[in-house]
C-alpha cells in the first residue's frame, strides 16, 4: 500500500497533484481494482504518550493498596474500557467483556482525551496523577 502523507507548507508539495493524477491514471490503466482514500492526516499516539502512561500512570495505580495485585495490564483493559465502552463477546460458554477502542489506534489528540480521563478518575479515589510534560515532537516523514 502507498501511502502519501502531504504538508501544505512544504515547498516539496508544489505539483503533488499531478503526481497524484498520475497514480489514478496508472491505476485506472491496470488490470486490478484498486482502492483510493483522502482524508486528513491525524498522527497516531507518540512513542512519548505511550511512555508516560506505561511508566508513570499505570505504575501510580498499580500502587493503590486497593487493586492488590492488578498488573499495568489489567489496569489498561479497565481504563480502556471506561473510557471507550465495553464490547461483550461470547464463546465457550462464557461471555467477558472487551474495551472497544484500543490505545495504539488513538491519534495523538484522543491519547492525550484518554490520559485525562485517567487523571480525573484517580482523583477522584485521591490519586493525583501528574501532568506529562510536553511530548516533543516525532520526526515525521511529510512531503
């Protein structure tokens, strides 16, 4: 799969369109269908985001004398689900429940959403979770 990623602001931008005319028309004169998609470019959660709620967040809560015992993990599926909602899923003759959005899917923005419902919910059990510093920026490639 090609994927394009382009920056109005970069100069290397100039003529993209018809770079882009060119891909369809390629496309079109090929003997398989293909599948074209634009859409606004949202960068997924950064290796920093991910980080801080590893190391800082989940740790924080895992030291509640309360959850005795939960790992990170059991902590994240919980979250998760809190945050996202619940999927209910059958099988074997049991049902258990499975959040419906997954962390390493979320752009950067509903990461930093999530990271907050967390904080809020702590404080309200009195865990003050600190704020990340700020998450400097990935290097991107960007055309």
């Amino acid at each position: 799969m090609n994927r394009l990623i382009i920056n109005p602001n970069d100069p290397r931008a100039f003529g993209i369109a018809d770079r882009i005319r060119q891909a369809v028309d390629d496309a079109l004169n090929g003997s398989k269908a293909t599948e074209f998609q634009i859409k606004q470019y949202s960068p997924r959660r950064s290796l920093n985001q991910n980080a801080y709620l590893w190391g800082v967040v989940y740790p924080m809560i895992c030291g509640l004398s309360e959850l005795e015992g939960w790992e990170s993990e059991d902590v994240h599926e919980y979250m998760l689900g809190e945050w996202s909602g619940w999927q209910e899923l059958k099988g074997f003759g049991r049902r258990r429940m499975k959040p419906i959005r997954r962390s390493s899917k979320l752009s950067k923005l509903d990461f930093a959403d999530y990271v907050a419902f967390i904080q809020r919910k702590m404080a309200g059990l009195g865990l003050v979770i600190p704020d990340p510093n700020e998450y400097p920026e990935e290097e991107n490639e960007q055309i």
